[in-house]
C-alpha cells in the first residue's frame, strides 16, 4: 500500500464561544439592576419595633416572675390551721404537739362528749 498523505482542511481559528455584540459594555450595567431589583432596602424602625417587642416581653415576663406569691406570702387563718390539724392529728408527733401547747389554745377546744 501506498502511503499517502491525507489532506485536512485548512485549519480555522476557533475562539471557543460568542458573544453578542456590545454583551460586555453593558453587563456591570445589567448586573447592578438585577441586585437592585432583588435587594429591599432595611428600614430602620422595624429595627426599632423589633427591638422594643423584645425589651417589652422581657419586661412583663421579669414582673410577673419576681412579683408571683411565694409560700411565705399565704395567709393561713386560724380556723384553717385548726382544721387542718384536726383532720390529720394522728401524723402529728405526741411531743411536738405538746411542747407547742399552749394555755390559749384551750379556749378554742370545744367540749366532746364522751
């Protein structure tokens, strides 16, 4: 076999791509609308309004948790605690109810008849 030569054709200059015309001249241009267009501006009161709801609710929130009753603050009557007593006189210890005894306390027993 004959070697011959093969012929190409003539080899053209290829940039890679396209672009229209005039495509860079305006694309910064284009750009810059498009983040307008997207972006809203903050406004500053609802910075505001944000953080005054905040300081608000923390407010109402401290008040109601240092001002809530404790324990200490109920207000037990007498009769209360008598009856209280009455009902559950046998969890009370002999000694304890005796060292607390007192000649007043004797006004308030009424008479059972036995």
């Amino acid at each position: 076999m004959d070697k011959e030569k093969i012929s190409l054709p003539p080899k053209e200059e290829v940039t890679g791509f396209q672009v229209p015309e005039g495509y860079f001249e305006q694309l910064e241009q284009d750009v810059w609308t498009r983040i307008e267009a997207t972006s809203k501006p903050r406004v500053l009161w609802q910075s505001w309004a944000v953080a005054a709801t905040v300081a608000l609710l923390l407010g109402i929130g401290s008040y109601f948790f240092f001002t809530s009753a404790s324990p200490s603050d109920a207000v037990l009557s007498q009769q209360d605690a008598l009856e209280y007593i009455e009902d559950n006189l046998e969890e009370f210890e002999e000694e304890l109810l005796i060292s607390n005894w007192d000649e007043t306390d004797a006004n308030h027993l009424e008479p059972t008849e036995s």
